[in-house]
C-alpha cells in the first residue's frame, strides 16, 4: 500500500517548501531574460533550489510575524566563456534579488554534465583508436566511462592545460568493457583513464599503462538475467525462501499535511533538495524542540592507492555530484516495505527544464522489536512492550555505490541516523608496479585480476540543535574510573566526567570508545525537575556499524587539505546561515582550506550558545572477495538519546501488543 505527494502542496504554503516546478520556471525564466547573460552563449543550468531563509525570519514568522521572502537561487555555467553566475530570483514575480560572477570556482558535476562527459570520451578519435589497437574493441557501445571528479593534487598539467588562463572543467573517467548492458563492467576494467574538459567538450589527457594489459575475461554478475553466465560463482536462485508480508490492516500511525508529518508525539517538516538530499526542519517531541535542521552535508572518499593515475581518485560525493541529484526513485516491495507514503521532488536539468523524481523519500514504519520489559519472577507476571519505529529514507547512486539513507524516530524520544553501503566496487587493472607479483599492493583482488582498492567514507552530518529552545551548550562526557584513595577505597568506582566545550577549538574532538564518550548537547536554562540537571540529547557514536577511525590519509596530502572536517568527529559552531558545507560550497578542483577550518579558526564561543553541531563519521573500507559483484550492506551511523529531557520513561503509555497473526511454527524434522 503506498500515499505518494509532492514536496511543495502549493507555492508558499510555508517558507521552506521546496520549490514547486512552476517556481523553477519562473527563476529559469528569470536568469535568461537577464541582461547581462545575453550575449554568453548557451546557458548550462547547474542548479535550482530554494534560497532558504535564516533561522531569525523562520522563528519570527512562526511566532506571528511576517512571512519571508520567498526565493531560488539559481546556479549555471556558460560554457563559452567558462564562467559561473549565481542569482537569487524572488517569488513568485520572477524579479532577480542578487546577481554575482563567481571567480575561481567549480560547481558539482550535475547529471547531465556526467552523461556528457561519457558521450566525450566515447566519441573521441584518440580514445576510439586506442581502443582498437589496445583491446581489439571498435563497438564504442561496449565501453562503459565511469565520471569522477579530479582530485588534482596540484596538478598544473591539468588544471592548466588550456595554456589561455581559463578555468578547465574537469571529469576524469574510469574505463571497462562489457558484453551488453546488463553484463558487470565492473569484472572488466580497463587501465586507460581519459581527463575531460566539459567547458571544451574534449579529451586532453589519456593516462595508459606502457604495455597493454590483459582484460578480465570472466562473468561475475548479480543481474537476473545474467546469473546463468557466470563462470564461477551461482547461475540460479535459490528456491527455499517462503513469502515474508509486512500488513497493517488499519494503515499506518502517522499523518501527513503537506510536508509536515506527526507521529507518536513527534512533528517535523519534510525537505529536500538537489545536494543534501533528505533534510529535516523543525523536529519537535511533545511540542519541546529538538532539532532546527538535520542531513547529510559532505562525504569524503579517498582511496588508498598510490600508483597512478589513482592519487588523484577521491570524491566528495556530496558536493562533486549531489546526493538529491543522485538519487533513486524508490520501488514498492523492494526498496520500501509496508504501509508507504512517498515524496516527490522537483528537479532541474542542464537546459532549464524542471524534471519530478517520484518517490523520492519513502516513509513508513517498522516493527523495532523489544522496547521495554520486566518479569515479576516471584509470580511469574510479565509486562512487555514492542517498540516501532518511523523510518525516512532516501537512496543516492553516486556512479558505482549505493548509499541508503535513514532516519529512524523512536516511541521513547531517540532519533537514530544510519546509512547502508551497497552497490559496486570501483575496480581497476594491477598498476605495472603490481604485475610481477600478481598482487595488489593497496587493495584486494575481488576476481581474477581484478582490484579493489583500499578506501574510506568520511561522513559529515550537520546537526542544527535546538534543545528545548535555540540556546545550548555541548557537553563531552567521558566515562572513567576514580583514582584510587579514600572517596574509592575498595577500586570499584568508575564515573562520568564531564567538560564544558565552551570555544569552537575545544570543540574539535575525536571519538573514544574506550571511554563510552558521548556529547551531550544540553540547555542549561531548562532543568529536568528529577534529575536536577540540564534537560539534554546526547550524541553517541557509531551506534551503527563498527567504530572506525578519523581520515586516514597523511596531513600534507591534498585530500586532508580539503577534507580537514574528516579529521575529527565532533565539531561545534555557533548559528551562521552562510555556515552550510564542511569542505566549503565549492569543493569540486579545489585546493582545500575551506568551510570548517576557515570558520573556526577565529575560535568563536559556543557556550550556551544557538549551536550547529557536526558529526563526522567513517568507514574505513578494506575489501572482501564477498563484497564482489556487488556489496552487502555495510552499516554505520549514530544516535542521539533523550538524557534527562523527559522526567522518566516516555514509551510507559504503551499499550500491550501480543496480538496479531504471528503463529507457532515447528520446525520439520
């Protein structure tokens, strides 16, 4: 069973709405109708999304006052003159509010762009040949160009290569073959990896190994319709698998209007938009506040080869691509299960033209298992309660991986934030330094020679918390045991210590499980009347997944200059609307040093304070041969736990649950 609706009811219905497809005409409209553009050139429209307004107008609106200007801001490129523009066009009159040449930098690859960079390489006289005469391949149809960003590592040779001092527009791609569409390229890499200009529209640089290589030759392949070909591992589905229904009769317990969802004491407004993806506004529990905004603002994803051309594969998935640009439109029974109510979202392409991606966030609930019980053992009486859970989620293809998305909202007040890595390996030939051994140095061989190489994926989350009102302050609380002496005669003490991060550099902190630390975001001026102590959600990590390590790579590289805010866990800034991307808004051939080490390296106070809390989190990846063809989820994620927000156990009200039609089932022999 399934609801779907748009994001935005009607134009206007409420300032963070996302913008309608009229909307998106209008500022489309509005941007080539303006003068100044006139004589550039075609227009390339990188994006079209709600300018959101600063949190003073929202608050102000919401207690009475007047409603925000309603506006996009627009983003496009003029590939003639390799130029970027910016504009903020108002609503609904289509009257542009701000107009700006944006100087040295580079906008995400939008999906378009990554299309246009395959149908480059594909028909480039320099590729086809070698093409021919390395591989034996004149079907350009067989070759499959995966478009990455480049991670230029200060190389001049690149980013310079149109010797009249403009700016290139760079995707380098990563080449395979298949048999057909549904064959995994993946098992066939190639070692050519063509550099694009999407400005020029050429190929400028083709790195290749001197010798040719041998191509992988064998079928590894998960599709339906080519498990019968594989060479090695199962050509049929298994048959023992008995029909699993998730049914609720009565339909779901949530309620919708417009973007606004209720559920279990909890309300909260739906977003979205082309490079965040799923975003939260306004979570409440009980009507108290809890959170102003929450997503997913930035990934990291360097990967640990060293032999070129591969020191410069690293992606900042979030602001080289998109994740709303990136993601999928969601299938009933497979993708969600249930009772489901999905969100459209409106789009825009490379010409202008608005696009709707149905089912782009999915909703529904899930059984949880076991949220509370007792038994009385003196009489055998037992009290117990199942818990559910409401589940938002949306699912981004970046190229080769999946990345699932969920937020969970629990009965007992605790919000838990949790990704899934699925999809396929970026798999590449043995660099000649390898081919002698047959091994890779910095990777795994997932089938016959064929390479997957060491990685990360560095999250960062942007947590704009808003505890029981706008002003909080982050407390990190450690668990440790007392020093030996007269207040711990015996050895067994052990308690938590807290310290009141009170400066954006204090803030800077690293996870460490070895002392269950956890931050505590908390409002000093709210007490909790039972525990005497400020009412506070705290911030656990990785409660989802293994623990895993900060960035990896070493603080001289170019990855770490770019992706400083993958070195810690925990960063605290007070409120700034300007304040949105942790790696800077443009990181796409960037040279690094941007947003979070920019913003705080002034050391502004966060005590007490309208605190924005990032949370940065990764997976560090070293491949198994069960991760190919195609990868098994894996899991990481956090929570943050009500810790004296309510004045005892919110899901008591619970009512008795052991009903329904679950049956005994024996087990034949």
């Amino acid at each position: 069973i399934f609801f779907r609706a748009p994001m935005a009811v009607a134009a206007g219905t409420h300032p963070l709405d996302p913008l309608t497809a009229d909307e998106i005409r209008a500022a489309v409209a509005a941007a080539q109708a303006h003068e100044a553009l006139a004589d550039k050139g075609p227009l390339r429209f990188n994006f079209v999304t709600l300018n959101e307004p600063p949190k003073p107008a929202l608050r102000a609106f919401a207690e009475g006052g007047a409603r925000p200007p309603r506006e996009a801001e627009v983003l496009l490129l003029t590939p003639q003159s390799s130029a970027v523009y910016r504009l903020v066009v108002a609503l609904p009159d289509g009257g542009v509010a701000e107009f700006a040449k944006l100087e040295g930098v580079q906008p995400l690859a939008s999906p378009d762009e990554c299309f246009l960079a395959e149908d480059i390489v594909k028909k480039d006289p320099k590729v086809q040949a070698l093409m021919k005469e390395r591989y034996g391949v004149e079907d350009m149809g067989r070759l499959v160009c995966d478009p990455w960003s480049v991670h230029h590592c200060g190389d001049t040779a690149l980013t310079e290569w149109r010797g009249d001092g403009a700016p290139g527009r760079l995707i380098q791609a990563f080449l395979y073959l298949r048999d057909d569409a549904d064959d995994n390229h993946y098992a066939h890499p190639l070692d050519m990896v063509p550099v694009v200009d999407l400005y020029k529209e050429v190929v400028f640089s083709i790195f290749k190994q001197e010798a040719v290589p041998a191509v992988p030759k064998e079928s590894v392949n998960y599709h339906r319709a080519k498990l019968a070909s594989n060479s090695y591992l199962q050509t049929a589905f298994r048959e023992n698998l008995k029909a699993l229904d998730i049914l609720q009769p009565e339909g779901p317990s949530f309620a919708v209007a417009g973007n606004v969802v209720t559920w279990q004491g909890w309300r909260l407004r739906v977003g979205f938009n082309y490079r965040e993806g799923l975003v939260l506004h306004d979570v409440t529990h009980g009507g108290r506040p809890v959170l102003d905004r929450a997503s997913l603002v930035e990934m990291a994803v360097p990967y640990g080869d060293t032999n070129a051309p591969f020191q410069r594969k690293c992606a900042f998935d979030v602001g080289d691509y998109g994740l709303g640009y990136c993601a999928n439109s969601l299938a009933l029974g497979c993708d969600c299960l249930g009772s489901i109510y999905y969100f459209d979202a409106e789009l825009v392409d490379s010409k202008g033209e608005p696009y709707t991606l149905e089912h782009a966030i999915c909703m529904h609930e899930e059984d949880a298992g076991i949220l509370w019980k007792h038994m009385e053992y003196r009489n055998g009486h037992s009290e117990v309660r199942r818990a559910r859970k409401l589940v938002l989620s949306f699912i981004a293809t970046v190229v080769n991986y999946e990345y699932l998305f969920y937020w969970y909202l629990h009965q007992d007040g605790m919000i838990e934030y949790e990704i899934k890595l699925s999809g396929e390996l970026s798999t590449n030939l043995l660099s000649e330094s390898e081919q002698a051994s047959g091994m890779p140095q910095y990777g795994t061989l997932v089938a016959p020679g064929v390479n997957a190489q060491y990685h990360q994926h560095c999250f960062c989350a942007r947590l704009d918390m808003a505890v029981d009102g706008p002003r909080n302050t982050v407390v990190e609380v450690d668990v440790e045991p007392l020093p030996p002496g007269p207040a711990n005669p015996y050895g067994n003490g052990f308690a938590p210590r807290k310290t009141l991060l009170r400066t954006e550099k204090q803030a800077q902190r690293v996870a460490d499980p070895s002392k269950s630390r956890a931050w505590a975001i908390t409002n000093p001026s709210v007490i909790n009347p039972i525990s005497k102590q400020p009412v506070a959600y705290k911030l656990m990590p990785f409660t989802k997944g293994s623990a895993g390590p900060t960035l990896l790579t070493g603080p001289d590289s170019a990855v770490t200059k770019k992706a400083v805010f993958a070195t810690k866990n925990l960063w605290v800034t007070p409120y700034d609307a300007a304040e949105r991307w942790p790696a800077g808004v443009f990181p796409l051939q960037s040279d690094g040093g941007e947003g979070l080490p920019a913003w705080t390296a002034g050391d502004r106070g966060v005590e007490d304070a309208d605190v924005v809390v990032w949370h940065c989190f990764a997976v560090t990846h070293v491949p198994r041969v069960e991760d190919f063809p195609v990868m098994p989820c894996e899991f990481t994620g956090f929570t943050l736990k009500p810790d004296g927000f309510f004045q005892g156990n919110p899901a008591i009200d619970l009512p008795p649950s052991c009903v329904g039609k679950s049956v005994k089932s024996c087990a034949p022999k």
